[in-house]
C-alpha cells in the first residue's frame, strides 16, 4: 500500500476501515483502505495538499463555550470544514452555568439566525445539565468527534457522556504535571449505547489551519460593521443595504483597508473550502496573511 500511494489521503487515518493480513501473533499489515463516508480534513498554511484528518465521522458536534469563546464566524468557519467533509453538524454550546437563561436565548437566538436548519444544543459540564440530550442525539453505531477551540470543554463533556474521567482535562493537567488518570493512548470511545466518539489532537485543531479568524481579527472593524448589513450571507460587493459599502461612501471605512479585506475574505473563503486542483493558490495567500499581520503591528 505504501508504494502505491499517491498523496496523504492515501494512507489511513483514525476512524478509517480497512482490510488487514495477519502476518504474526499481534500483528497485520494494511492491505486496503474501505471507502471512506466521510473525511474531516485540514489545509495547513504552505502545504500544498489536503491533510486527511479522520474518516467515517458521521457527526461533528462544533462546541463553544458561552463565555469569551462565543463567536459567530467561528461556527462558520467549523461549518464548512465540517460540511466540506460531508459529515453532520450539531452547534454544542457549553459552560451555560456561567450565564443567566436570557443570555443562553440570546446566543440561541443568534446562532439560529445565522445558521439554519443546523442543531443546537446547550450544555454545561459543570453540573450536567443538556448532558442528556447530548447523549440522546448520539445514535449506536454512528461515530461523533468534537471540534472547538481548547479550553471550551470538550473533555469534560465526552467524560461526562463516557461517565467516567477518561479523557484529561485542563485543570488536572496543569495542576499535577502528569495527571492522575489513567493515560492509555485511546482515539476510539465506545459508549453505552453503542455510539463512538473519536478524539485526538489532529481532530481538534482543525480549525487551526484556516485563515477566516485571521481575516475577522485583522479587519475588525469590517467585521463589526458588517454586523448591521441587511443578508447575513452580504459579500459587501454589491448588495443593497450592505453596511461596509456605506461606510466606504461616507468615508468612515478607508479604500485601502476594504480592498484588502475583499481580497483576503475570498482567498479565505477559498481557503476553507480548498481541493486539491487549487493547491498553487496557497502559497501566496499564506504571503498575504503573513504581510497583513505585519503591517497590523506596524500601526499599533
Ligand atoms: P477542552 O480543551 O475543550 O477539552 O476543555 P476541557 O474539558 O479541558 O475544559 C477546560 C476547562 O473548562 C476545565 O477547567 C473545565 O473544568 C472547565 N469546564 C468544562 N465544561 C464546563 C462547564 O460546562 N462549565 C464551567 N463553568 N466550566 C467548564
Ligand atoms: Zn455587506
């Protein structure tokens, strides 16, 4: 198999079926991969392929914790990875302990008038409440991962559906340098109910590899006006009540900066959504990014 391998994908990832030879006690060679279902898969900056990342993930549940973390463009920017891979989301907002229930209907409601037809649950690991409901929505045999950003409570939350503190989380492996639980090298969890979990950390840093966050920070204050544009899907092109070209008319937005975020904003977008037939593109966004940042600094 590996000399017949052409690229990346080629080679198997976690969550992949395949075909094995027993060559000895304990032991087999990979013959064949099975087609794959689904492929969750990242672009990393400069690389000029498709990092295979997991595979036959059926379910992605894209968490957030409501605090700090809660972003919009973020979920956004998960979305496509995940739907780019062909498999389903389902938003997960965690740590609603921390926020009063008018708060959670807030974000609810934000999130809902962003993204429909896409499943929100609500979540706190803390004192369990939405664990349920987590847990009814993972079906037997069907596999899950769990995207978001560190810190927002991804291991609290497959400990809690496992029911037990398999995986670490941060505070006990910042506290005691090695951890007091059991650090069996696993990727694969198999609940009671027969669902699967497949974690690890090429899986949750997925989303690190894409530019869209890079592009919201560095042009903030694009990104705050085009807030109160009339579609939420605006370009900032053409449309009619889009607030960034009022801006640019009343002079409140300068010429400069709005070329640059067109520019950047659609070799992001390309970015997320990338295939292999547009590899050559790469390496001169990653430039650009890396030109935007510097000239960011300078005016600080
Ligand atoms: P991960 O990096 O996404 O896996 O996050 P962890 O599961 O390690 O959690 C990060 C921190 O957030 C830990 O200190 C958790 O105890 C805390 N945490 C996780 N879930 C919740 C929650 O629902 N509410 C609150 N208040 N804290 C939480
Ligand atoms: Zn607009």
């Amino acid at each position: 198999m590996m000399f017949t391998a052409e690229n990346q994908s080629d080679y198997p990832v976690v969550g992949d079926v395949v075909t094995i030879s027993e060559t000895g006690p304990g032991q087999a060679q990979i013959q064949a991969i099975m087609p794959r279902k689904t492929l969750l898969r990242r672009k990393a900056a400069g690389k000029d392929a498709v990092q295979p990342i997991a595979a036959n993930i059926d379910v992605a549940f894209i968490v957030q914790a409501v605090d700090r973390d809660f972003n919009l463009n973020r979920f956004e920017r998960y979305l496509t990875i995940v739907s780019k891979g062909k498999i389903e989301p389902i938003i997960v907002l965690n740590k609603i302990d921390l926020i009063s229930r008018a708060e959670l209907e807030d974000k609810v409601a934000q999130i809902k008038g962003r993204f429909q037809n896409i499943k929100v649950l609500t979540a706190s690991a803390e004192d369990s409440s939405g664990i349920k409901g987590l847990a009814k929505a993972i079906k037997m045999g069907k596999v899950y991962c769990f995207l978001g950003s560190s810190g927002v409570g991804k291991s609290s939350i497959i400990n809690k559906l496992l029911g037990r503190e398999l995986l670490k989380t941060r505070m006990i492996s910042t506290s005691t340098k090695k951890g007091k639980h059991a650090t069996t090298h696993r990727e694969l969890f198999v609940l009671d109910n027969g669902g699967m979990v497949i974690d690890n950390p090429g899986i949750r840093e997925v989303g690190l590899g894409d530019a869209s966050e890079a592009v919201a920070n560095v042009f903030g204050h694009i990104s705050k006006l085009a807030k109160h544009c009339k579609f939420v899907d605006c370009t900032h092109d053409h449309e009619p009540g889009c607030a960034v070209l009022a801006a640019l008319e009343s002079g409140d937005l300068s010429r400069d900066k709005y070329l640059n975020y067109v520019k950047l904003k659609k070799e992001s977008d390309y970015y997320a959504m990338t295939d292999l037939e547009k590899r050559q593109k790469d390496k001169s966004f990653g430039r650009m990014v890396k030109n935007v940042m510097k000239h960011k600094k300078k005016k600080q």
